[in-house]
C-alpha cells in the first residue's frame, strides 16, 4: 500500500479538527494537502468541496447549539455570496492561473490560522450594501477557488468589529456549508460528471474528515484553544503556497 493512502487521510483528520474548532469546513486545508500530493486541480476542487459539506455541517450545528450564531449577520453576507459562489463554481480558470490564486488563498489561510484576534471592543452589526458587496466579493473568490469563504469571512468579521470570536466562527460555519453548496452546484452544472471524477478514497476522507469535525468542533464551540495545531497546519498551507506559486 503505498504511503499516501496514510498520510493524505491523517492530514486531511488534522485539516478537519483544527479548522473546525474555529467554525471553518477546511477547504483550503484539504487543497493544501492534495496540492501537495500532486492531484489534479480538477480533481481536488470538487473533493474539497465535498468534504466542507460534511465538516462545516458538523460545525455549524455544534456552534448553533451553544448560542454562537447570529442569524441576521448570517443573512446579510449569504444573500450576495449564494449566487455568486455558483457562479464562481460555473467559471474556470486557465490552470496556471489557478496555481497562482489558490497559492494566494493559502498563504491568506495560513496567516489567518495564527492571527489571533480580541474580544476587548464594542461590536456592531454592518450595513446592509456593505455586508451585500462583501458576500458576493467572498462568494465569488470562493467558488472560482473551491473554498466556503470563511476564511475570508472571519477575518473581516473581526477586523470591522461585526462579531466576536466566537460569533464569526459560527456564523462562517452556516456561510461556508451554504457557500460550498452554491459552489458545488455551480460546478455540477457546468460539468454533471463532476462526482464521476472523484477518487476512489473520497469515502475514507469523508470518514475521516467527519470524526474530526465532530471533534474539533465540539472543542471550539466551547473553550479549546488550539494555537499549536493552527500554527502547524499554517505551516502546512504556506509550504502548499509557495509549491504551486514557485515550482
């Protein structure tokens, strides 16, 4: 049996349980590790897809039920990024640009993973056109990608004051399980066949993807930090960046 078929299910378990522990479905993790592993690029959007379907449901349940989601900010970002992100599912980019945007993605994600944020401040719900033109701009960029947004989402979340830290994790939990949807849809209906191209592994990663999810995010919707897995994935994604940005 050859080495991969351990390693890529044992990374895609720590994609799963550090991203969901801070409400994200780990899409640009799991590029990151099939990026690496040298798959397709046509091959590793849909499965990436795929698997933020089953991790980012998980998450937005267990950030649901401890009160960590609001639904009006929710719905001010998913209006524009819903049908945005189908339509970044229908588009395709040259492959070599591809390379070039997802190594920007991921060494976006890796920052993000480490960059740690303060609850000490007054929060304030945005307006609605800029909460409009922020979601179709993240739904957009994320269905070109192969992402659910949230690692974009978060972050302005918290740099504009819209959220707490546990509040954006929840609610980019919710915004990536509707975003990837969108995005998968987009992807099917440009090309039907999309599942027929998924690996014959795609069960194992999805078994293995949802025990981490269910972990992590069971962590993260209560008190975990996990500061040292995140600075380690953070590695993983930026040695990902400049692999397809360089070589």
């Amino acid at each position: 049996m050859e080495l991969s078929q351990f390693i890529i299910p044992l990374a895609i378990l720590l994609v799963a349980v550090v991203y969901s522990s801070v409400g994200h479905g780990g899409a640009s993790g799991y590029l990151a590790v099939l990026a690496i592993a040298g798959i397709d690029p046509d091959i590793t959007r849909p499965t990436a897809l795929v698997l933020n379907l089953f991790v980012a449901s998980i998450a937005s349940y267990h950030f649901w039920r401890t009160g960590n989601f609001s639904a009006r900010l929710f719905i001010s970002f998913a209006i524009a990024s819903i049908p945005f992100a189908f339509l970044g599912g229908v588009l395709r980019m040259p492959t070599h640009i591809y390379k070039y945007v997802l190594g920007g993605v991921l060494a976006f994600a890796a920052a993000r993973l480490v960059w740690r944020f303060s609850d000490d401040r007054e929060f304030r719900l945005p307006s609605l056109p800029v909460a409009l033109f922020a979601g179709a701009v993240i739904g957009l960029l994320s269905g070109l990608v192969g992402v659910g947004g949230g690692i974009f989402l978060t972050p302005v979340m918290m740099l504009m004051g819209w959220a707490n830290t546990k509040t954006a994790a929840g609610v980019s939990a919710v915004f990536i399980l509707v975003n990837s949807a969108a995005g998968l849809a987009g992807r099917l209906y440009k090309d039907p066949h999309q599942f027929s191209i998924l690996p014959g592994e795609v069960w194992v990663w999805i078994s293995v993807a949802v025990i981490g999810g269910i972990f992590g995010s069971m962590l993260g919707s209560r008190r975990f930090d996990s500061l040292t897995l995140r600075y380690v994935l953070g590695g993983v994604l930026l040695f990902a960046s400049v692999k397809l940005i360089f070589i």
